[in-house]
C-alpha cells in the first residue's frame, strides 16, 4: 500500500513567468510548481484533495503574498513548451504526454482543455484552477538555511533548483532543518547532485533511496538529450535503523 501524503512542504518555489522546466511564459507570473506537485499527488492517488495541505514556504515576502492570495481568486495557468518539434529536435513522447496531463487534477470543471500543437511548434493549453485546489495551497516566509516550521511535520518535503545555491556549510544547515521537519518515514525530493551531499544527509539521518531521470527533448545532432533529474531520500520510520554504509 502507498503512503498518504497528507501534508506536504515545497521550499523556494517561484514566481515566474513559466515553469522551469522546459516551458515558456505567456501572460502574468505565476508559481507553477505547487500546482503541479498538487495534480500530480491526486492524479496518482498518493494525496486526496480533501485532506491535502501543501505549505509553500519562501524567503520572498510577495511570492507568500501572491501565493495567500489565490485563496481569493483561484490562478489560470498558461501553458506553453518550452521545446517544439522542428528541424533542431522534437519533444519526447513522455514529455508531451506529462504536458497534456498536468493541471487536469486541479481544474475545475471545463478549465483544462487538451493541449494544442501551434504553427511554430510548441504545444499551449491553460488550465484553470479549482477552489479546491487553491484552497490545499498555504504559504509561509521561510528561509531554510536559518529556519525550521517548528511543531509542525510533513510527509513530503520539495526542493528543486534551491540546494545548488548554498555552500556546504548552508547546505548543510539547510538539510538539517528539513530532516528536522519530516515526518518518520516521510520523504524529501530534491535535484541537487553534488557529492558532498551524499555525508551530509546520511549525518541528519536522510539516506539516498531513489533517482530518476526523465527524457524532455532530443535534440539532433547533439551527445545526449535534454533531460532533468531528481533524488528521493527518506527519513527512518520510528522503530528501525538508518541504513549501514558498508563501504571500506
């Protein structure tokens, strides 16, 4: 049986014109990773609309400002890719079926149409966002290299393009305040590959467990194509020891 996520912590998320990962922006910012994180939970039946509270804490007051206020008038997001099919490359097929998806789980009835491929090759939709959805989202000011949410755990914790910014020594306060905010057992997705993360988090007691690497684009003629990645660690549920590292 699959974990419930429950409660759910996203550090750092964006105000941005287009989300960040291979899509363009059209119309005013938005932050469009809580939204996503939101569908893709209840799409996969790991969270339930209802009893989902998704807290998005960030060091900038208007991105917590923008963030509270959709509670008043739920967002429409904008969609465009960011790559297209052309003579340069083509999108990868999981990619445009992750494309035509996202968003569907929090629109409200009608507000998300199938995506559309454009005369200059991109593909574009919008989606509008739901009551319910704009109600599972909250926000706090936070900055996670001197801050914690004290009294309060999470099954999942998420922060992506925010750990490559720190030194070791912020890196590793940072970590500490997230393993501290995690729920035993609960889990903490990241895109950070730097080696010396590897100590640092089996010292706060968050092991690697899982990596994944997925396909955006191909792009003719280069060694490799466009791809991003992301790393899962778990905290150790009550009752069980960190795993050993074995290695001498």
């Amino acid at each position: 049986q699959c974990r419930q996520f429950r409660r759910v912590q996203i550090v750092g998320q964006g105000l941005d014109r287009s989300p960040r990962t291979a899509r363009l922006g059209e119309g005013r910012p938005e932050s469009y990773q809580p939204r996503a994180v939101i569908g893709a939970l209840v799409a996969a039946g790991l969270s339930r609309m209802g009893d989902l509270s998704v807290v998005g804490g960030n060091i900038n007051p208007r991105v917590v400002s923008h963030l509270r206020r959709s509670h008043e008038v739920p967002p429409t997001l904008h969609l465009v890719s960011g790559g297209r099919e052309d003579a340069a490359g083509s999108m990868a097929p999981e990619y445009k079926e992750d494309f035509d998806a996202l968003g569907r789980a929090i629109a409200g009835p009608g507000g998300a149409a199938a995506a559309q491929a454009t005369g200059d090759g991109h593909l574009r939709r919008r989606v509008r966002v739901s009551g319910a959805a704009a109600n599972a989202l909250s926000a706090v000011p936070l900055d996670i290299v001197t801050e914690r949410l004290r009294g309060q755990t999470f099954d999942l914790v998420i922060a992506t393009n925010v750990l490559p910014y720190f030194d070791d020594e912020e890196l590793m306060l940072a970590m500490s305040n997230i393993a501290s905010m995690l729920a035993p057992g609960g889990v903490f997705v990241h895109n950070e590959a730097r080696a010396s993360l590897d100590g640092i988090s089996r010292a706060v007691g968050l092991p690697f467990e899982h990596s994944r690497h997925a396909v955006v684009a191909s792009v003719r003629g280069a060694p490799a194509p466009l791809f991003d990645s992301v790393w899962l660690q778990r905290k150790a549920a009550l009752g069980t020891s960190p795993p050993r590292n074995d290695k001498r």
